[in-house]
C-alpha cells in the first residue's frame, strides 16, 4: 500500500551543484541547493520556494549552500510600511517623464540592444557581458511562471530599461533587470524597482522580492537602502536594519 495519497503532487527532486568560485566574494567557492520548475505545479512550487529564499534563473530555482558562509542573505521589501526616502523621490522625479508599462516575458532585439549595452557597461568582466541573442532569449522566455517584463519608456517611445518579473502568491519576485548605462542622473535600477514596488500595491501584494543581499558586495549592497527591508534568517523574515 503507497503511503502517498493517490491525488498528490509529484516530489520536488532537489540537487546540489559541485564548487565553483563566487561570482560576489574573492576568494570563495560557492555551492548551490537546485531544482527544476516543471509541470502545472511550477507556479505554485516558484511562489513556495521563493519565501524559502530561493530564486529562479531560467526553469532553475536555487540557493547557496555554500561552507562555511552564509553571506547571501534572502530580502524582501514589504510594500505596505516602504517608503520612499529623500534620495529615491528626487529619482522619481527626475523620471516622471518616463512611461511604465508590462508586457509578456518575451525577448525582443530592442530589449537585447539594452541589454548588452548595460552588460558592456556594468559588468564587462561577467559571463553574462558574453551572451548573444540567443543566450538572452533564453534568460527572457525559458521558465516562465506567470512571468512578465515591466518596462519604462521615454516620451518617443525608447526603452530606457525593463525587469524580469516573477508573479508569486504574495508578491513579485526581481529576476533580473537592466537598463541604459548613459543616463546615470536618472537612477533608472532604482526607479525600476520603485515601479515594482508600485505596481505591487496596486495589486494588493504584500512582499517584492529582491533576491540576495551580500554586505561587502558592491553589486548587492544597494538592496540595503529600500527600508524598511526584511531578511530571511533562522527566525523567518525579520527586519534588516538600514546601513549605520
């Protein structure tokens, strides 16, 4: 007799990757705890696992398991008590001209000239500086889970920049953003999340979530300045306290 109920869901098969450097601290390995989005139970599976700390690259949801560290810390900005502070308004304003807008997850050309224009510029030393069209249409389209883009838009029309969006049961989840690299005086990462943000409370979410927050990491710690912001610890999601 099978002690599974007839009617149940399949079992999550979970993997652990083999050591690879991380990409975020010299000098360290990282290791990853992974499993594939699959079948009608995906969305379900990304939402759960999401509040777990997880994220999800292409139909891959993962998070580090590594050593000896626990630098990688899951946020969370809880949209009902967010507020902007006096650096983040004074973005917004000098953004008012742009449109935002949502479209489905599918990749465009227009979106990759952005794209490699802000790898080129921002992360020139990364593997993803490397990725053609091809890679990008894969980033965009493999693994959706009631997946979207939310774009901004100048006054002709141009892409300014787009975030990847994960749609989950108690929020939206930041798979990955980009944006053009020669307007720094506008912020367009930070007013791209501070779109996110909004479109979740039009919608009643409770939660954006921003994947991981790794003190010392320059390419992480400006998730620190979105308070209030929660992080996932042994305890659950507890506030993060801004930066002294």
């Amino acid at each position: 007799m099978s002690v599974i109920p007839p009617h149940s869901r399949p079992l999550q098969q979970f993997y652990r990757s083999g050591p690879m450097p991380c990409p975020y601290l010299p000098g360290r390995m990282e290791r990853k705890l992974f499993t594939r989005l699959v079948g009608q139970q995906a969305s379900g599976v990304n939402s759960a696992l999401s509040r777990a700390g997880f994220r999800r690259s292409h139909d891959i949801v993962y998070r580090p398991v590594c050593s000896g560290c626990a630098a990688c810390v899951p946020v969370r900005i809880p949209v009902a008590t967010f507020s902007p502070n006096k650096t983040m308004r004074k973005v917004m304003r000098a953004n008012a001209d742009l449109v935002a807008g949502m479209q489905p997850a599918s990749a465009t050309a227009e979106q990759f000239q952005v794209f490699a224009s802000y790898q080129a510029a921002r992360h020139s030393d990364s593997d993803m500086s490397r990725m053609g069209m091809t890679d990008y249409t894969a980033m965009i389209e493999e693994g959706q889970v009631d997946s979207r883009l939310y774009t901004l838009r100048d006054g002709g029309g141009t892409l300014m920049g787009a975030i990847l969006t994960d749609r989950l049961d108690d929020g939206f989840s930041a798979v990955y953003s980009f944006y053009n690299p020669d307007m720094p005086e506008r912020s367009l990462g930070t007013h791209l999340i501070l779109t996110l943000v909004d479109q979740a409370r039009r919608e009643g979410l409770p939660h954006v979530y921003l994947g991981y927050w790794i003190e010392g990491s320059r390419k992480m710690d400006y998730k620190r300045r979105f308070q209030p912001l929660e992080a996932l610890g042994r305890d659950g999601w507890l506030p993060l306290e801004p930066a002294s």
